[in-house]
C-alpha cells in the first residue's frame, strides 16, 4: 500500500492588533485565538508601521504616540492590507476621514467579539486577502472568484462593473445579515451621504437583473438589503 500524501497545513489567518489598553488587547486575543485568528499584539502607531505582514489589521485610532488615521495612511504608502478601525466615536465624520485614508471598515467601541469576527471574515472576503479559505465564494448557482475578479452564474461568466461586483462581495461576505444603505454606501462608495440618491437601489435591480437569479438579494423595506443563502 503506498503512503498518503501529506496535507497540506491550514495556516491560521494573521492579525495585528494595535491597541495600547492591555486590558482589552489581552482580552481581544485569547477570543480571537478561540476563533482560530493568529493575533499579534502592539500598543503603539510606530510599532504598527514595523511589524510583520499580516492578512488583516485592527487599528485603535487613539493610540499614545500618533494618530490613528496617520498609522493608516503612512501604511497605505507601501500596503493594501485590509483595515478595521476600532472607534470610541461613531460619528460620521471621522468615519468619512478614515474612507478616504484607507480604512476598510469600522467598528465602534464596545462591540461583541461576534460582530468584529463577523466584520473580520467580511472584510477579508472582500479584499481577498484570506486565500485559505476566501478566495472562492459560492451561494447556490452563483461562483465569485475573488482571485480571477470573476463571477459566474450556472457556469456562465456574468460581466459585471466595479461597484456591482463590490457590492455582490460584500451582500455574499455576510449572508443572512441585512445591510442598511447606509452600510453600502459607506464599503462600497466610501461616502456616508444618502441624499434623495438611489444608487444603491438601482445597483441591486441591476445586479439581479444580469445575474438571473431574483430571490437571491432580499429587499429588507425601511432597511437595506440581505442575500439569501439557499
């Protein structure tokens, strides 16, 4: 009989976590260590900017030596690496100033360790950071392929623009969740403007009219929109 083939190990996803309370970065990484993340641990921007690359960042924005958004640009320079900024403060504002910085989501202070893995695993299926397990995406018919930027439908290749294959990725990155419009615009336009716009809205008629498949994203009335796993 002829020896197995060896498997190939699954390497945990890496983090870095930049946060200076020792209270919460300690209690952040035995949780995510529980989940499986891989969590280094700095208290400081400039130990953020020289530390080893990894599939996700969760930055503090209040650290004691530099801004947070300045540690976010100054990473952007040389890095795509996704970002999630965790927030004391949820005002608008300083969310629009860290979408235009870079920052790929954020998450406001306290939250539960469901929410921010939830956001971590939706972030990473976005940006396609996570090969291991998030290069591929399938619900039902429907096969993104984050690596090729593709999407097929049945096996047929649907042609899709930027921001309708965006918002497809994130609705597919957390299904069963309902996204407000607000969500969306803020991911996928980076603004947090709503206006009398139905860009959303026109985006989603559009996505399903060329994928095929109309009970696939929900419309959620007064809220936004969820995908429906079959």
């Amino acid at each position: 009989m002829s020896p197995e083939a060896p498997v190939e190990p699954v390497h945990p996803t890496k983090l870095l976590l930049v946060e200076d309370d020792e209270r919460i970065s300690s209690a952040l990484q035995y949780a995510l260590g529980q989940r499986s993340y891989e969590t280094h641990v700095v208290a400081t921007g400039g130990e953020a900017l020289v530390a080893e690359p990894v599939d996700l960042i969760l930055l503090d924005l209040g650290l004691p030596d530099m801004d947070g958004l300045e540690v976010c640009r100054q990473i952007r320079e040389t890095s795509d690496v996704p970002i999630i900024a965790l927030t004391a403060r949820g005002d608008s504002s300083q969310r629009v100033a860290g979408l235009r910085t870079g920052v790929d989501d954020y998450i406001v202070k306290p939250f539960s360790l469901a929410e921010l893995a939830a956001r971590i695993d939706a972030v990473l299926r976005r940006t396609g950071h996570s090969a291991d397990r998030l290069e591929r995406l399938e619900i039902g018919s429907v096969v993104i392929d984050q690596t090729a930027h593709s999407v097929e439908v049945d096996g047929r290749e649907v042609q899709l623009t930027r921001k309708e294959y965006d918002l497809l990725v994130m609705l597919a990155g957390q299904p069963g969740t309902v996204l407000s419009r607000a969500e969306i615009l803020e991911q996928v336009w980076h603004t947090t403007w709503l206006g009398k716009s139905r860009t959303v809205d026109v985006h989603v008629a559009v996505l399903r009219q060329k994928l095929g498949v109309p009970d696939l994203i929900k419309t959620v009335h007064g809220v936004g929109y969820q995908l429906v796993q079959p």
